[in-house]
C-alpha cells in the first residue's frame, strides 16, 4: 500500500513539474536573422535572411520590410516570401545611389519578430564583361579552338527547355549553344549550374549553359551578361569546361540578343 501511495505521489510531482515547465513569450516567439543585401540589376535588391528558430508554433510569414527613413513601422513597404523555415530571398525596386533602411521578420501563432536595421546604399551597376571578350568577334562562339559565326541568335521565353529564358546561338549549321536563366538576365556576373535543377534553384544569378543540344558545361563557371538600350543584351564567357566523347572542351563566347 506505502509503495503504491509512493508510486502515485511521484506520478503527481512528476506531472505538476512537466505541466509548469512552460516557455516563455519571447521563447514563443520565432527568431530570424538578417544575412545580405546585394544589387541585382540596374534598379534592384536581392534581399536574404534566415529563421532560425520557429518557436513554439509553426512558421505563419515572413519577409522584409524596408525604408529610406532609418525609424519605421514594420508594415511599411512590406513584402512577403513563402513561409520556411530556413533562409528566404526577395528582390524589391530600389533607386540607385540611394540609401534604405532594412528588417526582416517571421511570425508565428504567438506573435512576430523583426531585426534590426539593416543599412543599404544601393550603387550605380555597371555592365560586366567577360576578360576575354576582346579576344572573341562578336556575336561568335569559339569552341574548341574553332571559331563560328553565331548567324541566329534567339531570345526566348515561351519554349525553354530548362529555367524560364533561353539565348540560344546558333550557325544555322551543328552548331548551337544555348544559355538557360530562371529570369530575364540583368547586369551582373552569373555561375553555371545544372541545367536540370536549374527551375528549381533558389539563386537568381544561376544560369546553365548546353554545347550542340547535349553537353552540359561544367557549374561554377562565370558568365558575364551587360544590358544595351532597348532591351538587348551581351553576354560574354571565357573557356567553360563541358565534356563530350569522354574528353573535356571549352567553349567562350560573345553573344547579343
């Protein structure tokens, strides 16, 4: 009987210490961490930050909110991303040479959460250009040490074959070379990636480069894109390597669409 009254007694310490073991409100509450503001383009910002912590609910919103005034409310020019748990990017219109002020936030079911200020001075984007692209004729391909025309060049945004956008050159010969991006290109300098995880990769500045409708050229090579009047644009590369017949090219080049 003692040890059954025992038995009971720890049971009910044991549940009043786990019932009064309650978090806090600001331990509740999410965490978020604000990690970059970079340019993109001529008149944009890639904005990124990190939730690092959900609380004690699931994740509700999260976003930046953003002005020219370094006291502001929260809800001033507020734009949201998709919900996550992790890091999260937005790109917001921005005037160059001026100077904004930057939060981001998360909520949850218990409330929100916001950074500091972030200070941004945005700069004047100049066009990029590849080092070699005095080197290469334009609107010509060099591959493998043979240099072609690029007679047709197309810009296409309806019938890509990876991403969004394709700049596709070609001889009206063998030869093609088609350049993937996930959005209309701006000034800046671009990496190339996987072609077939290319719409789903959260980097703007991804891109995917295909030699003759078959070879991939290898990721992390640079490609350099500067916008014209009238929408046009250049883009130049400089010896990416892609593999073909178990032996390693390069191809550079120097493209206006």
């Amino acid at each position: 009987m003692k040890k059954t009254f025992l038995f009971l007694l720890i049971f009910i310490v044991c549940g009043l210490y786990w019932s009064c073991s309650k978090v806090t409100y600001d331990e509740a509450l999410p965490a978020v961490q604000f990690i970059s503001a970079k340019s993109y383009g001529n008149d944009s910002v890639l904005l990124t930050a990190k939730v690092t912590s959900s609380g004690a609910s699931p994740i509700e919103n999260v976003g930046f909110a953003y002005s020219e005034q370094p006291y502001f409310d929260i809800l001033v020019n507020q734009i949201q991303a998709a919900p996550t748990l992790g890091q999260f990017s937005v790109v917001i219109k921005a005037i160059p040479d001026s100077t904004y002020y930057i939060k981001c936030f998360a909520t949850n079911s218990f409330g929100y959460v916001a950074s500091g200020n972030y200070k941004y001075t945005v700069p004047t984007t100049t066009p990029q250009s590849a080092p070699c692209a005095a080197s290469i004729p334009a609107n010509s391909v060099v591959d493998n040490k043979a240099t072609y025309s690029g007679l047709y060049i197309y810009y296409n945004n309806a019938g890509s074959t990876y991403g969004n956008i394709d700049v596709n050159a070609t001889n009206g010969a063998s030869e093609t070379v088609d350049i993937y991006f996930n959005a209309p290109p701006v000034n800046g300098i671009y990496t190339t990636s996987d072609p077939s995880n290319l719409s789903f990769d959260p980097n703007p500045y991804d891109c995917a480069i295909v030699v003759n409708n078959n070879y991939v050229v290898n990721s992390g090579g640079y490609v350099y894109i500067a916008l014209g009047n009238g929408g046009s644009g250049t883009i130049t590369f400089c010896s990416l390597p892609y593999v073909a017949f178990s032996s390693t090219f390069f191809v550079s080049g120097n493209l206006t669409y």
